[in-house]
C-alpha cells in the first residue's frame, strides 16, 4: 500500500499541498481536456480537418494525443500508478501499449489494403 | 562452508512474505485482470479500427448519429455523450477520494465518496441506456438498397434531413404484419416498418423538394448529396425501408457501425454495471465496518482500480466512436 503520495504533476511544475488536492487539480485539468475535445468536435475547423499528417487529418491526431494525455492521469492519478514502484507500472503499462500498437498495425494496414481492393477491384459493390 | 549460510538467505527470499512488486497479492491481481481485460478491449476497438478503414469512404458520422439530449428536442451533436463522459470522470474522482479517505481511516468519508460514486455509476448506466433506446427507434428512417446501402433524405430548400413521415403517402389496401396467430401458425415476422417501400417512393415522387443523401463522403467531408434526376434513378434500386436500427439493418449507414456500437459500448456498459455493482456490496461492507476492523481500507482500493479502469476504457471508447 501506498500511503505516501507524489504530490506533483506536469514534471513537477504543479505540487499540490494535498493528495485531495491533488485528486481535484487533475479533475479540472481531465474536465478542461474533456471540452477542448468536444469544442473541438462540434465546431471542427476547417484547418484541422483540411490538413493531413502521415495520413489523418490533423484535428483526429489532437484528439488522439488528448486521449492518450487524458489516459496518463488517469492511470497515474487516479489509480496511483505514480506512487508505484516503477517495476510494477512498466509491467502494467508497457505490455498493453506494445501489443495493441502491432495490433493496430497490422490491422489498419490490412484494412487499408482491402479498401483499395474493393476501391479497385473491378467489382461492383453498390448494386 | 558458507554454502549454508547463503541457503539461509534463499530460504528467506523464496519463503513467501515478499514483496517485490510493493503491492499486495489481491492489488496485484487486480492490476493482472484490467491489463487482460485492456487488451480485450483494444481487441474490439481495433476490430472498429479495421471494419472502419475498410469501409472508411462510407462510414457514418458521429455526429449526425447522437444528436439527441433527453427533454430537449433539436439537434445537439456531443452535449449529451459530453455529459456522460464527464459524469464518469467525476465519480472517479469521487472514488479516488473514497480510497484517500480509507487510507486515513475515515469510514464515514469513505460512506459519503462511495455513495456518490454509486449514484454516478448509476447515472451513466441509464445514459448509455438511454442512448441505445434512441439508437434503436432511430428518428428519420431511411431505405436500403439491393447492395445494402442506406439512402437517406434531405430537404432541398432548407438542406436539413427529412422524416419519412415528411413526404411519404398514405395508400390503403397495404399488407399487415403476419402473426403467429394467422395462417401458418409457427411462422412470424417482425414488425413492419410505418411506411412501407411503395408509400415511401410515390411520396418521394410527388414531392420534388426532397433528394437523396448517398452514403459517401465526398472532399468536404460530408454525404453525397445526389440531384432531383440522379435521386429518382436511385430511388428505384431500393427494396426495403429501414427505421432504427438493430443487428441486422439500420438507417444511419454501415451495417457494421451498428453493430459495433451494440457491442462495444454494450460490453462497456456491461463493465459500469458490474462496477456499480461491486461498489454497493463494498460500500455496505464499509458501513458494516468489515474493513474498520480489518484495520486497512485496501478493499476499496482495488475496487476502485476496477471503477477507474472503466473510466479509463470509456476515454477510449468517446474518442474513437464520437469524435474521430
């Protein structure tokens, strides 16, 4: 058990005087995230979804990385993976996080490939 | 001989009690359990992933889908799924604050926090069940063709979407819905659609500020809106009107995109259900004082992993079925 509490966040940029304090500060940051997203989902700017990275539009990778950051606080806030050793969370975190990425490549890859054969295919698939 | 002296050592570092992880044996295998249950999950998602890519020319937008917000009629895109997702975020908190209390042996904070977790859990349980009800009874209807692609209809003055019930004639003399008990008894079918093919096509017919919306998105990232001559040669490949949606057809697009939002956010769903669950037996065991006289709160501790694991899963979830 954990009783002692690493009181920082943002690298030690923000130090809470309390772990309830803490807990609060990380709902306002996850709260204040939360509505960038949907801001962001309602309005969709034109410039974020006219332009491309590495294939996506830009406005899908903010709301990507935003989840990811979101994910961070949660795993270690919320369920105190901060104040774990640290051989702990790399089991918890790194097996998870190197799985699903060659999933997900396999798998979008493999999709994209199927989209194309169906795109080019000489088939008609809306009949 | 020092031999022995280092099986002295071995036998205390292999003779149980240990603890190299810094956790203990049920926190342990708690964290076990969500990293299974993570990749269960990524599974389903990447599946999303896939069936999305392969379809992603086609795919319904969030957007247009959950646009409802219960007691306010009009169009809210995200407010309400916004809610829900901060609800969640909020009775995480209150549980980390449930644990918090429990390390300082406060059992009537402990009470308080896991009441209101509850309570949260609760609602988003009804949310999402509310959710799924507006999914399933659907609100414009729309018709399937023979390739099982949905064309969908759109006003073309005002440019908004059009209801069946807009345009659609009424024609008497039309079939009703066969039951068990007409005509050969074990056989039945499902409910009709309101409007049948026929009413819906001469309706379309007669009313000339009414166009199709294909499937396919075009460059703006929208639906392919078609013209007057183009929708009625659409209109004729059409073989049956769907309202709602349910496994097997549904009126918002992709016949997958249903079904992966039945089963991914009904297995989520299911995880909040069971989480609240687990939360009343533990919070009726805090206020019977089990863990006051077990002397360590740390029940509610692993409780609360799981709570904010589903928290955790449903960040997911919103970003890669709403907003994405």
């Amino acid at each position: 058990m954990a009783h002692e509490h690493k009181l920082e966040i943002f690298r030690g940029l923000l130090k809470f005087k309390s772990n309830t304090q803490k807990i609060w500060g990380v709902l306002i940051f996850l709260t204040i995230v939360t509505a960038v997203e949907v801001g962001l989902g309602i309005t969709k700017p034109a410039a974020l979804t006219g332009s491309y990275f590495l294939g996506m539009k830009l406005l899908n990778w903010i709301f990507i990385i935003l989840t990811l950051v979101k994910a961070y606080y949660i795993a270690w806030d919320f369920m105190h993976l901060r104040d774990e050793k640290s051989s702990l969370r790399r089991a918890v975190v790194w097996t998870p996080i190197f799985l699903v990425a060659y999933l997900v490549f396999i798998l979008l890859f493999e999709a994209d490939y199927i989209y194309n054969v169906y795109k080019d295919g000489f088939v008609a698939w809306d009949f | 001989m020092d031999t022995t002296a280092t099986t002295g050592t071995e036998e205390n570092v292999w003779g149980g009690g240990n603890r190299p992880l810094n956790a203990s044996y049920g926190k342990l295998m708690m964290w076990f359990f969500l990293v299974s249950d993570a990749l269960t999950f990524s599974g389903f998602l990447a599946s999303y992933g896939f069936s999305r890519f392969k379809f992603i020319e086609t795919w319904p937008i969030a957007d247009e889908v959950f646009t409802h917000v219960p007691f306010f009629h009009g169009n809210y895109p995200m407010y309400y799924v916004a809610f829900m997702t901060f609800i969640l975020i909020l009775s995480s908190v209150t549980m980390v604050l449930a644990v918090d209390a429990g390390h300082r042996m406060k059992k009537n904070a402990v009470i308080w926090y896991m009441f209101a977790t509850i309570i949260g859990g609760a609602i988003f349980v009804g949310s999402q069940a509310w959710e799924w009800a507006t999914f399933i009874s659907g609100d414009y209807g729309a018709l399937e063709t023979k390739g099982g692609r949905i064309l969908q209809f759109v006003k073309a003055d005002s440019g908004d979407r059009a209801a069946l019930a807009d345009f659609a004639k009424t024609i008497p003399g039309e079939r009703t819905a066969h039951e068990r008990k007409n005509g050969i008894w074990y056989t039945e079918e499902g409910s009709l659609p309101s409007y049948s093919l026929r009413e819906v096509t001469e309706g379309f017919k007669a009313n000339p500020n009414i166009l199709i919306r294909t499937e396919t998105i075009n460059e703006e990232g929208e639906k392919t809106l078609l013209n007057r001559e183009e929708s009625l040669k659409k209109l004729s490949a059409a073989t049956q009107v769907v309202e709602g949606a349910n496994l097997i057809h549904n009126e918002y697009g992709s016949r997958l995109f249903a079904d992966f939002f039945f089963f991914i956010t009904g297995f989520h769903g299911f995880h909040v259900f069971s989480g609240v669950v687990i939360n009343v037996i533990i919070f009726f065991n805090v206020i019977l004082g089990t863990y006051e006289r077990r002397g360590h709160y740390e029940m509610v501790e692993k409780v609360g992993l799981y709570w904010h694991f589903v928290d955790l899963v449903w960040v997911f979830v919103f970003t890669f079925f709403y907003l994405v």
